[in-house]
C-alpha cells in the first residue's frame, strides 16, 4: 500500500519506519524542515533503539520519504496516519489538541477524494467526532473521509518491536461496517495474521484504549512505591515484597518496579489528562486514585532529595554530588517529566555532576547548570554522594571498588534498586536503597 504519517516525532517516525519495514510505501511528513531533513538523511532526530537503521534501510531503498508539504502528502497516498504530539496544556492537566487539530485543517482541504484517517495520537475521549466534523467541513470529498482510531502502545527503547508485534491491534471506527476497516485490515495484513489480537470497536472504546492502559500501569508503579514508603517506615524490603506479590498470576511482577517512580511523555501527563476528560464528562470521582497515584509518584523524588540530605549530613550546600542518570528510562534520549534530572539538588545548593549515555546533550539544554560528564567512572571523582537514578544496564557493571578510590566518600543511593548491595558495602560504600533496609 501507499500510506502518509503526518507527524514525524518519537512516535511518527517510529510507525513511518515500521509501515515501510512491512512493505508498504511511506511518506513522513512534518513541518519542521529540520526534522525532515534529519530524517532523510538516515537518521531519527531523537535516540530509539535500532531506528536508525531502519531509517537507514528503507530510505535508502526508496520505500520511505519525508516531507514537510501536507499537499504532497494529500497527493501520495488515501490511508494517512496522524501521530502528532497531544502535551499537557501549560498550567491545566487537560490535553493540549492544537496540533491535532491544526493537522486535520491543514490536511483535509487538499482531501479531494475517498481517504482514511487513521488517528494514533492519544486524545481525550469524545475527539473522534470533532475530527470527523472538521474533515468533512473543510474536505472536498466530505463524507468521503472516514475517521479510524487506532491508538499506539509503544514503549520507548522497545517501539519498533511493539509497533511490528504488537501485543494487540485495536482498530475504532463509527459503524460497524466500515470501508476504513478493510482499509486498514489491509495495511496491517502480516500482523493480524501473524496471530496477534485484534480489536474492532467504536470510536470511543478505542480512544479510553491507551489512556486507561496508562493509568493501570501507572498505578501498578505508584502501588509498588507507596509500599515502598511502608517498608522504609516499617524496615521492610520491597524488591522481595514486589518479587512476592509478582508470583501471583491475578498480580504478575511485570511493569512492577520499585524505585524513584516513572516519567517520560506519556504515564503522567495521560493520567493527567485522563483526570481533567473524567471532570468535564461529570465522572471526576472515578478517577480520585489516579490523583494519589501522582502524588506517590511525585514523593519518590521528593523521598530521594530527603535521602540525600540525610546522608549529606541535613544539608546539600556545597555537596559534591553525582548522578548516574538523566533519561527518564534507560535506552532513551528523552529527558521529559524525568525523575532522574538533578536540578533541585543544585538549588539546595549542591554542585552536581551528571552521567547518562544517550541523554547529557538534551539534559544540557534544559539544565546548563549543571555539569556533564560522559564517562561514569570519571564522573565520581571526588564526589561526596553518587546517586544511581536510571537503570542503564552499564551502571550495575562498573566495579565499586575502583569507583571508591576516587570520591571523596563512598556513599550511594540506589534508586533504582539494580545495584548489587553486598557488592556495594563490601568495597567500603556506605550504601542506601529506596524501600529496602
């Protein structure tokens, strides 16, 4: 098939690359002319595991291509994905649809016959029918356009694998026969018949899809770290009581990780905006635990300032401090919502030094503040304090021993409960982990 993505950022570019990969033909298209020429140049603008080779194979092939120009795009294909980014709206907790929607305008006039609009942008629900008020205002075919909700359930560091077998397809369409779903059947041919799950439902169940699959796992974390606040309070260690309640299958340890919480584009500001959609619907009271499930989140990194002022002896002024840690998960470039960015800590007046192996660039940019060191083992030197707040597997590697001979005094915090304790105390390092003894 020919097929458009408008929207080339973390997830648009990721589908185009994917669409391509199953032999469709793929044009990207954005407006941002830098984006677009970095794309066409073999390389994603952002760092996502394997992406760029297989931006590499397919525009090299001729398979996939980008544009900034929305009359080129209307002009290529009658399928059109759009995955522009939905953020939170400064100061609200509600989505931020001006980039959706200014999509959908720009696109729909040059629509001039039958076509598909496949939404993946994560949206509020009730979105579906204002975008298809919008195509059929504005589009020279009108009714011709039809509006499909396929929402994404990509996990970064891990994209190209769930966007290529994925755990289930869900496909949303207005009526039940629709000429969009075969459309889309069809674009997704080799998944569906590789086995995997595929949902067909309205509209409105498939925009409620990636949300409410957000909340869950939002409060599967925020679970696992309020009892993490019980176990330091009670002397308990939750990696051994996560790896308990992991063994029951109703419960599984999957997605269950103790730690400093989760951050990135989608987890806070998705149950953020699930909130604002619930109250504007009249429903707010269903959703009151996704309120305390930010709060549990937000303490882990207020918890993790406490520690270190604790072991700083109750005051980080003039405090050497390391973090191993930027991006908000490891395998990723993206600083967004990170609770690994070290900021506070120098405004509590601590001289901080920050490692991360894809992330410095983009945290530099936010934090100039800060120092920046590429090498780990180097970054420790004469420090006072090392937080470990990313799980990059790199880390739990490096010898404590030869780390110890270079700070000023061995103490860590392990936020993210993958270093090895007895190894960690037996080299001489004062050792503290966040819900364990």
């Amino acid at each position: 098939m020919k097929l458009t993505v408008v929207g080339c950022g973390y997830l648009g570019a990721t589908h185009a690359a994917c669409m391509a990969e199953l032999g469709h033909e793929v044009l990207g298209m954005d407006c941002d002319m830098d984006k677009v020429a970095v794309l066409n140049s073999d390389k994603a603008p952002f760092f996502e595991r394997d992406l760029d080779d297989l931006l590499a194979q397919h525009t090299r092939s001729g398979r996939l291509t980008f544009t900034a120009s929305y009359a080129e795009a209307a002009a290529f294909a009658d399928l059109h994905f759009i995955g522009v980014g939905t953020p939170q709206l400064p100061g609200e907790h509600a989505y931020d649809l001006s980039h959706l929607f200014s999509a959908v305008r720009q696109l729909a006039p040059r629509l001039t016959r039958a076509a598909v609009i496949a939404v993946k942008s994560t949206v509020p629900v009730g979105t579906a029918p204002r975008v298809r008020d919008l195509l059929h205002e504005f589009a020279p075919a009108g009714d011709a356009v039809e509006v499909a909700w396929n929402p994404e359930f990509l996990r970064e560091s891990f994209a190209i694998e769930d966007t290529l077998r994925p755990d289930r397809l869900v496909l949303g369409f207005d009526t039940e026969h629709s000429w969009a779903e075969a459309v889309l059947r069809r674009c997704f041919e080799n998944i569906i018949t590789a086995g995997t799950p595929t949902i067909v439902t309205d509209w409105a169940t498939a925009e409620l899809a990636k949300a409410s699959a957000n909340a869950f796992l939002a409060t599967k974390i925020s679970f696992i770290n309020a009892m993490a606040e019980v176990c330091e309070a009670s002397g308990a260690d939750v990696e051994q009581l996560a790896d308990i309640l992991g063994h029951d299958v109703r419960i599984g340890r999957r997605g269950m990780r103790p730690g400093l919480g989760f951050g990135g584009g989608c987890l806070p500001k998705d149950i953020r905006g699930f909130m604002a959609r619930a109250a504007e619907l009249g429903v707010e009271q269903a959703l009151t635990i996704l309120g305390e499930v930010d709060a549990i989140n937000n303490r882990r990194r207020e918890r993790m300032v406490d520690c270190a002022r604790e072991q700083a002896g109750g005051t980080l002024a003039g405090q050497r401090i390391t973090v191993w840690g930027a991006a908000f998960k490891p395998e990723t470039d993206d600083i967004r919502d990170s609770p690994a960015l070290a900021h506070q800590l120098h405004e509590l007046g601590a001289h901080v030094t920050v490692t991360d192996p894809q992330a410095l660039d983009n945290a530099r940019k936010l934090h100039p503040e800060l120092d920046y060191v590429d090498d780990p083992t180097a970054a420790v030197q004469d420090a006072d304090l090392l937080l470990h707040l990313t799980e990059w597997p790199q880390f739990p590697r490096i010898d404590p021993h030869r780390l110890a001979a270079r700070t000023a005094t061995p103490k860590v915090i392990d936020g993210r409960g993958t270093l090895d304790p007895a190894a960690w105390h037996e080299a001489g390092w004062t050792f503290r982990a966040l819900g364990r003894p």
